[in-house]
C-alpha cells in the first residue's frame, strides 16, 4: 500500500473511532438521563425576582472613567475589581470611590 492509502485508512479508522463513541455515549446515557437535565430540574422555576437598580454588570476591566456614575452596587464592584489600584492613578475607582463616599458607605482616611 502506498503511503496515502496508508493515510486515508487511518483518517476512515479515526471517524470510525470517534463515531463509535459518541454513538455508544448517545445509546447509554438516555436524553432524559442527562446529567445537565437532571440539574436543570432541581432549580427553582421561579427564582427571587430582583429590581432593575441591584443589578451589577460586568463590564471589561478598564481604568477609564465611566460615562455616568456608578450604582452603589457597582461602585461596590469596582472597588473589589481595582482594589490593587490607587485612587490618584485609576479614575474608575476614584469615580466608585466618590460615589460610595457620598452615599455614606465609605468614609475617607483622614490625613
């Protein structure tokens, strides 16, 4: 045999291989009997519903000031994504700072 037969024999026992076991996966393990399913009934069809403003979303990590101020909740999240930064370097923390200042949850070191 040549060496491309060779090649080809082996790529044809490969899918063979491969379809065996998703084929032998599908044949033991039943749709029903799936382990996602079987989680996904054990969650709770209806979940607590949360309001629009204790929502916290994830945005990429920047140092950039954000276009509007942040909600309490994030600026709660941004102190804990920066906190190696320093407020004089990273205006995204010092603007969470701010806010959580204002709104008494953090108080200033004094000097």
């Amino acid at each position: 045999m040549s060496a491309t037969a060779w090649a080809a024999a082996i790529v044809i026992l490969i899918g063979v291989a491969v379809l065996v076991l998703i084929l032998h996966a599908d044949l033991t393990y039943p749709r029903s009997d799936l382990p996602i399913v079987q989680s996904a009934r054990t969650l709770d069809p209806h979940p607590p519903q949360r309001r629009w403003d204790d929502t916290v979303y994830v945005v990429p990590y920047t140092h950039a000031a954000p276009g509007r101020p942040p909600t309490i909740p994030q600026a709660h999240a941004i102190m804990q994504q920066h906190v190696d930064c320093r407020s004089a370097d990273c205006a995204r923390k010092r603007e969470a700072r701010r806010v959580l200042v204002e709104a008494g949850r953090m108080r200033p070191r004094a000097r």
